[in-house]
C-alpha cells in the first residue's frame, strides 16, 4: 500500500492527504504544484497511488503523409475504495480517463495497491485478485485469482510488484505479500505459484525492488515491525514454463500442494530500524567487480536511516545503519522527515514537514558518524525576537497619551476635525495622587502573571506570586483566574504545603481565597479537583497534628537560651566587680598602716640609740617586735 511516492525523474513528489486529496509538491522549487480533490473524496476516497506514463498520440494534418508520432506523459493512477481507477494527468491538471471494469465483478472491490512497468503495463491487486489493464481501452486484460486459502483470516493480498526479466517468454512475475510472501507467474488467466519466501508479511507490507544486470533484488518490510528483510528475487530456467505441447494445466489440488516445496527459509540481509518504516528506496551500483547497495528508510519517528552494505554472501545478523539523520531546527525543535529518494546518479533526496508545507533538499550521507544533524528552519527564540524588534520600532516612532482615570471632558468636535487632548488634562493625568489608586491593576498583572507560570509550569514565577501572604490580593488574583488553571493551582499549593512553614501560611491563604472564589467550580469538577483537596487536607492535617509538639519545643529553645544569655552576662561582670573592690581596700588599708606608723614613730624621732646613733629604724636591734622580753625592759630602763 503506496499514499505517496516521487515520480520516475523525482521532480515530482505526490501523497494522498488525509481528508482524500492528492497533492503534488514540485522537488526542485518546493511549491505545491497541484492539488486535486476527487467527486467522492469522502465516500470512496483514495487508497494508493502510482505514477504512470501514458502515451498520447497526435493525429498529422490533412495533406501530409500519415504518421503516427507517440509521446509519453505522466500521470499518476489512484486507486479508489470503491475498485475505481483514476488515471489523473499532470500535464492538463485533470483525470484522463477512469477503469472501471465493469464487466468483471471481482474488480468492484477495494483498490489495495497498484504498480506499473513499462514493459507489462498497469495491475492492480484487490484482497484476492490482480487486475492486468489495458490504458488504450481502459479495459480489464486478465484477472488472477492469487488467494490459496480463502478461509483463512488474513490471508488478504496488501502488497504487490512486478518482477522484470530478461528471458523470452510471455509470462509475467509478480510479488504478492499476503500471510506469507510469494512469486507469481501469470499465463494469460492462469497463476501459479513459483516460489514461496518464508516470511510472514503484516495488512500493511511495503514492497520495492532494486535490479542490476539480470539480478533482481526484494527488500520488504511493514508498517508494524522495526525491519527490513532482503531477499533474491532474480527469475531463473527454473521459474519459466515448460515449452513442450502435451504439459497439461495443473488442477487445483495439484496447484496447492505446488506451494510448500519451493521455499525460501530465511532472507538473505537483515536490516534493523529505529521504528516502523513509511518509505523505502533502494538502489545497487557496481564498484570495481563488487555489487554495493545503497538503501534509505523513513521511519515514523521522522527519521531518515541510510544503509551502505556489500552483497558478498549471506548473513543472519541484522544489519545496522551506516548513518541515521535527523533534521532540527536552531532552537532543538525536531522537524519530521515524511520521504526520502535515492537517485540513480546523485545524493540522498529527504523531505522534511515544515508548517503547512514540506521541503525537499539534497543530502551527502556522512558516513564518518553514526547520527547526522541538520539544522534547518528558523528557531521559536528567533521568531520572538524578530516579532519583538518589529514591535519596538512600531512602539519608538508613535507617541500615546493616557487618560486620567476620571476621564477628560473634550469640547464636541467640529464634523470632519481632529479630536485633541488639552494641555491641563494632560499635565491633570500626570499628577494624579498614587495613594488614590486602586489596587485593581496589581490584581490584574498578579492574574496574568499566575496564569503565565501555571501554562509554562515555571516553579520561580509561581512563588513569585504565591509569596503575597496577603489576603486581600489573594482574593482579587484568584477571583479572575480562568476555570482551566483551578485544579492546576491546587496542585501547585498542595506542592507548596510540603515545604517550609513561611510558605505554608502562604497556601493557606491562597487556599481559603481559591475555596471562596470557586467553590461551585471545585464542587462540580469531581475527581480533578478532589484529589489535591485531598492533598492539601492531609498535609494540612498532618503539620497540625504536630503543632502542640512544635510549641513546647519552641517555648523550650526559648528559656534555654534566655538563661544562657544571663549566665553568661553574670560571669562576664562579676570578676570585674571583684577586681575592683580587692584592689581598692588593699589600698585603703596600705595607705591606713603607713599613716599610723608615721604618726608612732613621729614622737621619738629625737631620742638617741644608746650607741649614740639616731633610731632610723634600719639597726637590728633598735627593732621592736614586740616579741621579745629584754628588748622590754631595756627600753622602759632608757625611758627612765
């Protein structure tokens, strides 16, 4: 089943769109060419394409030899639900000619998938049959019954190609992908089974074929598995019917029991993707005696895997890509790649999704690295700010002037004058009292600025308006938040009641205001809103639980360190109030003794010692201790 696909020169680019249009995109300027809207686009809408060539042919004028000169055109032929082929034509941009078939019945069925060759003309598969047509007469030339085993489920034809060969013969090859993958060789109204692949193909196969000399290779793969499967496919003696007159045509039975002998146990390659291809491309060259192949994938992911492999034998290990390319733009935004080409002579052709429109580019596979990047396309961050510089330069050449907020009374203007604003009204608005304002504007930017942090979902700008513990503005900010942000700043305050207890008030206030502006809203929303209720509730409930606990421990800090701080002032000033007092009555009583003494021994400054010196207090024996009983007596006796 092909919905898009290049046409054989690869200038051109067509894919059937969802609502059943064909579009057709000109690779080389990137314009959208054409688009065509089939009459029953909605009850039989497209299915598949595939592009044709058709020959036209003029008529010579009067009077001149006739001859009959052919040329081609293309055009591109569309399968319709409904079993109706439309051969649309690039050229005149309308439908040609349309195959209907209607004196076959088992033609009226949907269109599966269609292919073309030069040599063998236009066929299409139906669940159980192919359809030769004839494009001359728009007529049906053979139908194939190709389905074995009509009873079992899934056994449907999705996929089907012609296989050319170069042996002199009439019959025609073609490959089917149904519950397994099998060669055909159609003889005018009779099919037969030459080979059958061991392979089971899912509803939506991918089918296309690279051939080289008299080799013919299949690579086949599905919508619904992460690989590609290579398999040889090259029509051999063995496969051509036999020449002799008396072979009689193969009954059923004997046809049937044909098909389990020649089979093909496992392919040749194996090739691994990322994801699930959507197109397929592959081509062989031949390099100094070798044969290599170069395939390209499209995956759904948007990516683009490029294989460059040698066919030297066979291996059961899957193969990797040589290269995977990815195409995004300055800012990381990734752009999906949607279909890819490759050249006979020349570079990887990829198309990428750029907004409406897809745009096609030439690409060198950089087999040096494992994962090409290429960045295309202009960035949201540079968007911004073309937007913005544009905004400044309107915002820098015009002047406004904003009304006070009582309005200015204007004079009624003059029937086609200008409408001014006065000098005092002016010089009255810029002098208008803040105090007298409202608190409306505040409000207003503290909505927007909340709505703006819940959709980017940034945590800064969020606690920048959440911090206000203020409950006036908490109910004029959430009182004009819109309905959608509600669950999402529930959320956001049951986050907040896990942290710190300054932010925990905060919630609280923000919680009561968000309870009272939206208290229907909250009640109608059910689980949306009933599961961070719950949240907040229980968080609320579990810090309560431990504020007695909290408090006691909280009084306790308190005593201690206020006793500390007194004990540790006491310490600090008894010693010095101690100093203080010690030295000043040692003083005192120094000062006392030295004034008693003088006063003692002033008296007998005069008397003599009684070896004729002056008592000046340094002889030994002139000392009075008081202790000794002779130095008594001899005293009272010099005294008498």
């Amino acid at each position: 089943m092909a919905e898009a696909a290049f046409s054989d020169d690869g200038k051109y680019y067509s894919a059937i769109s969802q609502d059943g249009r064909l579009r057709i995109w000109d690779t080389e300027t990137n314009v959208l060419k054409q688009e065509y809207t089939p009459d029953n686009h909605l009850t039989s809408p497209p299915s598949c394409l595939q592009w044709i060539n058709v020959s036209t042919s003029n008529s010579p004028r009067k009077g001149r030899r006739k001859s009959i000169s052919e040329q081609e055109s293309s055009c591109i032929a569309l399968g319709t639900t409904n079993g109706v082929i439309l051969v649309y034509s690039i050229a005149q941009a309308k439908v040609e000619s349309v195959l209907t078939g209607q004196k076959n019945s088992n033609v009226h069925k949907k269109v599966q998938c269609l292919d073309w060759h030069r040599k063998y003309g236009l066929i299409s598969c139906t669940s159980s049959y192919v359809v030769e047509w004839d494009l001359s007469t728009a007529n049906v030339k053979n139908t194939h019954n190709v389905n074995i085993n009509s009873k079992k489920q899934g056994d449907s034809v999705s996929a089907i190609k012609i296989v050319p060969h170069n042996h002199n013969t009439t019959s025609r090859f073609v490959i089917t992908a149904s519950s397994q993958i099998r060669l055909w060789r159609l003889d005018d109204a009779e099919a037969t089974v030459v080979k059958c692949f061991g392979h089971n193909a899912s509803p939506k196969a991918l089918l296309t074929l690279a051939t080289i000399n008299k080799s013919c290779w299949l690579i086949e793969g599905s919508q619904n598995e992460r690989l590609l499967s290579f398999w040889d496919v090259t029509i051999t003696d063995d496969a051509l019917p036999q020449q002799n007159g008396e072979e009689e045509t193969p009954s059923k039975r004997q046809r049937k029991k044909s098909i389990s002998a020649p089979t093909v146990p496992t392919p040749t390659y194996n090739f691994v993707l990322e994801d699930a291809p959507r197109i397929i491309d592959a081509e062989l060259q031949t390099e100094d005696s070798t044969t290599r192949l170069r395939l390209a994938a499209c995956t759904r992911s948007g990516v683009i895997h490029y294989y460059g492999h040698n066919i030297n034998g066979a291996t059961t290990k899957p193969i990797k890509p040589s290269v995977t390319i990815h195409v995004t733009t300055a800012d990381a935004t990734p752009l999906q790649l949607s279909c890819c080409r490759l050249p006979p002579a020349g570079d990887l052709v990829i198309g990428y999704s750029s907004g409406p429109s897809v745009l096609f580019e030439k690409v060198v596979p950089d087999l040096k690295t494992k994962t090409q990047v290429l960045i295309r396309g202009q960035g949201k961050a540079k968007k911004k700010q073309n937007i913005e510089a544009k905004s400044k330069e309107k915002t820098s050449n015009t002047v406004t002037y904003v009304e006070p907020m009582g309005g200015v009374n204007r004079k009624r203007a003059t029937p086609g004058g200008n409408v001014e604003v006065s000098m005092e009204s002016r010089l009255a608005n810029l002098s208008i009292d803040i105090k007298s304002r409202s608190k409306s504007a505040v409000s207003q930017n503290l909505t927007k600025l909340l709505v703006q942090g819940l959709h980017s979902k940034d945590k800064n700008i969020i606690l920048t308006v959440l911090q206000h513990d203020d409950p006036l503005v908490a109910s004029r900010t959430v009182s004009a938040l819109p309905a959608d942000y509600v669950p999402i700043l529930l959320e956001q305050l049951a986050d907040m009641a896990t942290r710190k207890t300054s932010q925990c008030a905060a919630v609280c206030t923000w919680a009561r205001a968000l309870t009272r502006a939206h208290a229907a809203l909250l009640l109608a929303s059910g689980a949306r809103a009933g599961q961070p209720l719950a949240k907040l509730l229980t968080i609320l409930t579990h810090r309560r639980s431990h504020l007695c606990q909290l408090l006691n421990l909280k009084g306790r800090i308190e005593l201690t360190l206020s006793q500390k701080t007194n004990t540790e002032t006491d310490v600090e000033h008894q010693p010095v109030l101690q100093y203080n007092d010690s030295s000043s009555d040692e003083e005192m009583e120094i000062e006392r003794y030295q004034s008693e003494s003088e006063q003692s021994w002033g008296d007998d400054h005069d008397v003599d010692d009684v070896d004729g010196d002056v008592n000046d207090g340094n002889d030994v024996d002139d000392v009075n201790d008081g202790n000794d009983s002779d130095d008594d007596s001899e005293h009272s006796e010099m005294s008498d």
